[in-house]
C-alpha cells in the first residue's frame, strides 16, 4: 500500500449561502495525526462534513485531493471507496443490517469483484479487533448502532475504522460523553492504526483525548480558519488558558458562530 495524502487548499464552504469555512488549508501525510481544537461554533465539524461530500455543505471555491485524486468530483461513497473515513459524531441507527453484516459489505465494496474477504477471514479479523477494543462478541450479531450506547457507538465506530483500514480518517470528536475507561479503549483503537499507509485528522475539544493519541500537529480554527499550528503544546496551553490568548494573541475580537445543518 502507498502513504497516503490528503490535501486542502483555501477551502471555502457555506450552508444556505452562509459562509462557514473561509479558506481552510491543511496538509495530512501518511503516519501523522493531526488535531483540530477551537471554539463552539466555528467550523471544526463543518470540515469534516464538508470533506466526506454531505450534502447540506456547498463548497465554494478551494480543492480537496487524496493521492493527488480529485475529493470534490466524487460522489460519498466514492470517497469512502477511495479510502476516506468518517467517524460521526452521531451515529446513525440501521434497523434490520447487523454489524457484521454491514462491515463486511463494506469492506467488499473497497474490493474487486471475484476478490471478496472470504467469511472464515472476515470472522478472524471482526474477532481481533473487536476483542482490542473490548466489545463483546454478540455487538456483532446486533442491528447497527440500534439500541447502542453513547459509548458502544463510539467503539463501533473505531471498528469500523480498523475494519476498513482506511487511507485518511476523520474523527469527529469521537471521544464526546466517554469516560476515561472508554476513552483509553478508543485511543487504543487509533494507535493500533498509525502506518505510513494511514493519516488521522481528529476533531476534539479537550486536551484529554490527546493525552492517549499523541499527534504530530495541532491546528486552532477560529471563525472558519486555521488561525494557528503547533505541536502538542498548543494543547496545554490551550487546556490551561483556553482560547484568550489566541485571541489576544492574533488580534481576534469575536469567533463567527457556525450554522447547524
């Protein structure tokens, strides 16, 4: 498998004519994970919509690639085919598609026809990686995400994840309404993942997460732009002196709140 590299260049995104984004760009290389953190309200889940093609996001002006591929012209489920991954941060529920079910489909979908996981692999790969985050085994035999905890979402989500074994994923702060044991299984998740194959963007409000999944890159959005880069750090200080001083710092008087789809 060749690294992979995710591309964004002054992306610009509106919801109903209403700006959001005003010109993100972010570079995302194979082995690395980057963090995104900022205030309520100014684009962090906007951009990983935006990124996996939701419809509510119209993209403006900029460009998006994956190995030099263009992300804009393709169609949801053929950035997901082309390696792109979205964890949610609201799950949603399937009635009547199990588990296994649903991530053997999708695994297949990523294959050539006549080249399908076999069953008794897919049982062997579903089995590890379901015992590495903890999951009891019926999870799999269950309608997908029906019924399911905040947290048992979340974990599945990471399987899926690991799963796929996608090129870029986006992590949309995946560790809201964890507790710390939670938590630590999910970051074990990730960690199990980092590759030369395999970058990370992790959207995130706390410092927690990060304490478990150290990233190489931290970025502070502010009203639709990456205001700031770093390394870990920034999120230190962040935890310890939220986001004043950004403002001070960069001149900031007030963050554009974003519109919810």
């Amino acid at each position: 498998m060749k690294a992979s590299h995710l591309k964004i260049e002054d992306l610009h995104v509106a919801i109903d004519g209403k700006e959001i984004l005003k010109g993100v760009n972010l570079e995302i290389k194979g082995g690395e994970i980057h963090a995104v953190m900022g205030p309520n309200g100014t684009g962090k889940s906007t951009l990983a919509s935006a990124l996996m093609g939701h419809p509510t996001y119209e993209v403006t002006s900029g460009s998006v690639t994956l190995d030099g591929e263009d992300v804009l012209e393709m169609e949801v489920n053929e950035r997901a085919q082309a390696g792109m991954f979205l964890a949610m941060q609201y799950p949603s529920e399937i009635s009547g598609v199990t588990n296994s079910d649903f991530l053997r489909s999708a695994i297949n979908s990523r294959r050539e026809e006549g080249d399908e996981i076999s069953l008794m692999k897919f049982i062997r790969q579903l089995d590890a990686q379901m015992g590495l985050l903890e999951m009891p085994g019926e999870m799999a035999h269950r309608y997908l995400n029906e019924g399911f905890s905040g947290g048992e979402k979340k974990r599945n989500e990471i399987l899926q994840m690991t799963m796929l074994k996608p090129a870029i994923a986006i992590l949309d702060e995946i560790d809201s309404g964890l507790d710390i044991d939670a938590l630590k299984v999910v970051a074990k998740g990730v960690n199990e993942m980092r590759s030369p194959e395999f970058g990370c963007l992790i959207i995130t409000h706390y410092q927690r997460l990060l304490n478990y999944i150290e990233p190489d890159f931290i970025h502070i959005m502010m009203g639709g732009k990456i205001v700031m880069s770093g390394g870990k750090e920034l999120a230190h200080r962040l935890e310890a002196e939220g986001y004043d001083w950004v403002k001070k710092e960069l001149g900031i008087e007030e963050v554009e709140i974003e519109t919810k789809a």
